[in-house]
C-alpha cells in the first residue's frame, strides 16, 4: 500500500497551496491535473475527507499538468497561479475541477471574471508565461518524489499508493490520527 522509497522530495511549506496548518496531525499533498479525469473523481472525496478531519488535516495541492495528454492542462495550472495573485486560488482550483471540459483560455478568463478578477488582465498574464516555470518546478518536485501519475498523493511526507475511494482512504488517514 505503502511505497516508502518515494518519499516526498520537497517539503510542504508556506510556498505551496494549502488549506489548514501546516502543523496539522495530517498532511495530505495531492500532485494533481485540473484536466485528468481521476483528479476529478478524486476531488469531490478529497472535499469529504477535508470536512470529515477538518483541524486535523492539512491539504496541499501541487500542480502536475500531463501537458502531453491533456492540452489544456499546463495553461490551466498556470491560470490558477495568476488567480492566486489575487488570493483566489481554491476558489479557481474548485472552478477549474467543477467545469473540467471546458478549460481552453477563454473559459479561463470566464472564470476569473466570475471571480471578480478582470478577465483582461488575467488572460494578458497568463498570456506572458508568468508562470511556466513556478508550475514547471512544481511538476519536476513531483517527478524527483516518483509521481507518474495523477493523481498522486503523499501523507505526512510518504507516497500513498493504497485506494483513494473515500472508505478506504479515510480508514488509512485514521490509523495515523
């Protein structure tokens, strides 16, 4: 269930997104593509896991975009970096899993708007490439810590490869409790 040799590389810290103290009895990092379909499945369970462990869960999430699978996959993961500039990244991360056929730079800029944010500004940025390499750094601490695959997660530093169907990854996140 467990593999040990793949231990998380880089360290969670205030850099990374995260809901929850980092001092949480439970990290849970999720390496994952807005576009993938099984990060999809996975985040309605990860929602229900974080209302469920609520102060005794730390969730972070780390951009891997499967760019050579999923088109729209390295822009969006970029798009949620501009959101969070104004503090708005869950908010665009939920936007982004709950509209997941629709992620082409367009309904990028949708979302921000319905964030608030000014869509023009927002797709100029993206535009720019302002963020290609943080999400790419991201995706390489992904790959020196084995992650192959999205989605991947690690719970408190160590590679979870067991089910993550909320039943039996609940029961896993207990037994550490």
């Amino acid at each position: 269930m467990i593999n040990e040799e793949n231990d998380l590389t880089i360290p969670v810290s205030e850099n990374d997104h995260i809901q929850g103290k980092l001092n949480a009895p439970l990290v849970l990092v999720e390496y994952g593509d807005f576009e993938c379909v099984h990060c999809a499945r996975a985040y309605p369970i990860i929602k229900k896991i974080q209302r469920h462990l609520a102060k005794d869960l730390c969730f972070v999430f780390r951009t891997f975009p499967l760019a050579e699978i999923h088109p729209h996959a390295q822009h969006a993961a970029e798009a949620a970096e501009v959101a969070n500039d104004s503090g708005k990244f869950w908010e665009y991360h939920d936007l982004l899993f709950e509209h997941q056929n629709a992620l082409n730079d367009a309904s990028l800029g949708n979302y921000a708007s319905k964030l608030g944010l000014d869509a023009s500004d927002f797709l100029r940025t993206l535009e720019s490439g302002t963020y290609e390499n943080k999400v790419q750094e991201v995706f390489m601490s992904g790959v020196e810590s084995g992650v192959n695959g999205t989605p991947s997660f690690f719970v408190n530093g160590v590679r979870y490869d067991g089910n993550w169907e909320y039943d039996p990854f609940m029961e896993y996140l207990n037994s550490l409790r």
